[in-house]
C-alpha cells in the first residue's frame, strides 16, 4: 500500500504539471508536499477498523481505560532548567536558558519569554530536519497562548533596568520519541524546566550592569504563579466515543481533538479544538471536569520531583539523567555500596574458634574400613584382594613347534632335547596369520602359513623330556 501510495502521489504531480503547466516553483513546493505525506506509512483498513471497533468496546491497545494517563517520568539534569518527561514512549527534553537583552518598547518594565518546540526527524520518520511542519507551527503557537497568555510567569521580576535591560527566558522543547500526544509532554516538559531553573544574580551600579556566577552568589528561581498543564481528548466517530491520552495510533483514526489547559486550582487558561467536529456543552463540560483530576495529580508529581532534587543537591548526593536510571539493569551505571561492620570480626572470629570442634585424628598409614572397601591414593598397595591379570594386548599364547626330524628321532629313542623347541612370533589374534619360525643356527628357516592359531594348539603332538615354554612376540612383516 505503501508502493501505491505514493506511485499515486508521482502521478497526480506530473498530470498537474501537464495539465496546468505550472511553474518551477509551484511544482517544487506541491513535490515537497506530496513528499512530506509519503513519509507517513498509512494505517490499513483492517488496523483502522481494529483500532474504532477496540474504541467503541471500550478497550485500548496498551491495556488503559478510557480516562487513564500513560505513567508519566520526570528527571532533572544537572544544571538548572534541564530536563526529560516521559509519556508512556513519548520522550521530551525542555532546557531553559536566559540573557540579557533590550524590553519591548510597549512594556519596557516586563521581561520576554519566548517557548520553541521542535520536532525532529530522529523522534519520528514524518518530521523534517530544518522545516517548521504545520503541526509544529501549531504547537508552538498553542504553548505561547497557555504560558504567555495565562501569565503564569511574573516578567515584571524579569527587569533590571527599565528600558533598558530585561531577562529574555528562552524555552526550548525537543521531541526525542515520538508515540502521540506531544503538546502534553511539552507542556509538562516545559513547566518543569521553568520551576526547576535558577537565573543568576545581577547588580546595577549607575550604568553599569554585573551579573554574578553561580559560585559568586546564589542563582535566583523565576517567579512562577501557576502551573498550566494541557490534557488532550481524542474524539472518534463524530464525538462518540472519548479517549484522553491518545497514542499515535489513535490520532491517527480520530475524528477531532480537544485540548484543555488548566492548573490545580480549576482555572482554565485556554481550551482549542480541531477537527472540524461539533461538540456539545455537556462535552466540553465534561472534558473539563476529567481535566481538572488529571491536572491536580501531575502538578503533585512535578512538584515532588522539584523537591526530591532539591534535597539530593542539599544532602551533596549524586543527581543528574544518569542518577535517575534504576538500578540492577542493563543500563545502570552504578550499583548501590552495601557497608559491612568489621569492628567485632576479630572477636567473633575467635569465639566461632573457641566452640568448634577438635579436628578428628588422621591415621598416617592407609586402613581398610571394611571388606570390599580400600583407601585410594599415591603408594597404596591393591588390597581389593584380587590379582593382577595381563591384558588382551599382553596376553602370552604358548605355541609350541617342533621339527620333523627330531621327532622322529624322538620317536626312535623316545628321548627327546628341549632345545628342539622353536619360538613362533605371532602377528595377531585374526583368524590367519602370517608366523615366521625361527630356528637355531645351523638348522634351515621355515616359513609356515597358519589359518587358525587354536587350531594349532589343538594339534597333538609328543614331546618327550623338558619341554620350554616360550613367549610370542608380535611382529609386523612386509612381504
């Protein structure tokens, strides 16, 4: 679908550019245009039709109800005015920072704050680097109308010389993860980098303006009235069905949005809606009540994370984005340093040596506990009581060969030499062997071919007097 998509958009720019014969730069822009849309991978039908009919049966993708917030994380970095709210998967890191510069010529006693959101392609493929998206124009101008309109800032504390010099606050808001309902997260981001910044110190001496450092004199914190917060409802199938804290996928199917900014104390600092949908007043009215619970219980939660910070930089603890990652995981830095007292280790030491028991006495010769049993080791005599047998390999075949001659001889005198014997070298243990006879000096060498050695065992023969055993030696013989 994707294909498609965007084969259909060439299509439309060149039959425009045919058909009208537009300028250059008409067709560059609607190129940029039609480019821009192709970066979004449209939703199916089958997804768009899961998404409205889980909606309609009251059910979320990540297992919310309809009025539930994603768990919200702040983090404080470690200078003033810096840090990271996570949304559920929609990462926002806000830093604040100031100068000195000339006031406004219709307010020369108020400083200027001024609120930038940008919107990168590293948080989401839909954004372009270094081109202000219409979402992105919108944004911006829906956090200039909550923070500067509400005046929730005190820019008359801004001043330092009445038309002269004032503090500029600049707020700068980058989206790092992109999962839906940004102006949320900004908004969170960006309130609690404000109550979290400190501003240094300056001094007016006739015309001249000093501005301390932080290890001359203390920072001072902006003077903040109220904590505005947005709470954005999605609307689907024409103002049916409600859900507040849409992701990315939702926002994609919705109808319309509705985004509500009030602080705790139920005052409503702006309220916009988009869409083109029609609402009726029990609607809104009731997307204010529901606002007004969620904003008292994140501005509890902004103010606990302010005051957890400034505890840890009064204790001299470590604090930062790497302080704020759990431990025992993967992306720890650090583990917890667990003291161990070793003030009483001797004292415990030797009592554990006083109550143990004697070592048990060792008999230096080896001792046989039991029939059947013995004790192994280096120099110990077999004492498992059975003999020493040779093995396969060295087993001794007694095979004994005698000449004709002599035996006749002694068959004659019935006597009979032991040096008559003949020793046979055996090859192996296979059915035929070659055996070479060796015989006495003086006698003649035989070579006999032997098909079975048991065989030859069994052949009987006599032999008088002494007879001498030998042993068979196994030899290899090339022919």
């Amino acid at each position: 679908e994707r294909h498609r998509f965007k084969g259909f958009n060439f299509l439309v720019l060149v039959a425009l550019y045919r058909r009208y014969k537009w300028a250059t730069r008409h067709g560059f822009l609607i190129c940029r245009c039609l480019l821009f849309n192709m970066r979004e991978t449209p939703l199916s039908t089958c997804e768009k039709q899961f998404l409205l009919q889980a909606i309609a049966e009251k059910k979320r993708l990540d297992g919310r109800q309809t009025y539930d917030y994603r768990n919200i994380k702040i983090s404080f970095g470690t200078d003033y005015g810096c840090c990271i709210v996570e949304v559920g998967q929609t990462r926002v890191l806000g830093q604040v920072s100031c100068e000195l510069a000339l006031p406004k010529m219709n307010r020369p006693t108020e400083g200027v704050v001024h609120f930038n959101l940008e919107l990168s392609p590293m948080a989401s493929p839909v954004f372009e680097a270094g081109r202000n998206s219409e979402l992105c124009v919108k944004l911006n101008q829906l956090l200039e109308r909550c923070f500067r309109n509400s005046k929730c800032i005190d820019t008359e504390s801004l001043c330092v010389v009445s038309g002269e010099k004032v503090w500029h606050i600049r707020v700068d808001i980058h989206l790092l993860n992109h999962d839906g309902d940004i102006i949320d997260a900004a908004s969170i981001a960006a309130i609690a980098a404000l109550s979290h910044f400190r501003r240094p110190d300056a001094s007016v001496q006739g015309d001249e303006v000093t501005v301390y450092s932080l290890e001359e004199r203390d920072p001072i914190p902006l003077c903040i009235h109220h904590m505005p917060i947005c709470v954005s409802f999605a609307f689907f199938q024409q103002g049916k069905y409600l859900l507040v804290d849409p992701t990315e996928r939702e926002e994609r199917v919705k109808d319309g949005l509705l985004v509500v900014a009030m602080n705790k104390h139920r005052e409503i600092c702006i309220i916009q809606s988009s869409g083109g949908i029609m609402l009726f007043k029990d609607q809104v009215l009731k997307c204010c009540r529901i606002a007004s619970v969620k904003v008292a219980e994140i501005t509890e939660l902004i103010q606990k994370a302010l005051e957890n910070d400034i505890q840890a930089r009064k204790r001299g603890e470590k604090f930062g984005f790497a302080e704020s990652l759990p431990d025992q995981k993967i992306t720890a830095l650090k583990m917890d340093v667990t003291t161990i007292d070793t003030s009483d280790a001797e004292d415990t030491a030797r009592e554990v040596v006083e109550k143990a028991e004697p070592p048990m006495e060792v008999n230096s010769k080896p001792v046989v506990w039991a029939p059947g049993t013995v004790q192994i080791g280096e120099g110990i005599e077999n004492a498992w009581g059975i003999e020493d047998f040779p093995s396969d390999d060295e087993e001794e075949e007694e095979v004994i060969f005698i000449d004709e001659n002599k035996m006749d001889m002694a068959n004659t005198n019935g006597t009979s030499t032991g040096r008559n014997v003949l020793e046979v070298i055996s090859l192996s243990d296979s059915e035929e062997e070659d055996v070479m006879i060796l015989e006495p000096e003086g006698t003649e060498r035989k070579e006999k071919r032997l098909s079975n050695v048991n065989k030859q065992k069994d052949t009987p023969f006599k032999e008088s007097g002494k007879k001498k055993k030998t042993k068979t030696k196994k030899f290899h013989q090339s022919w």
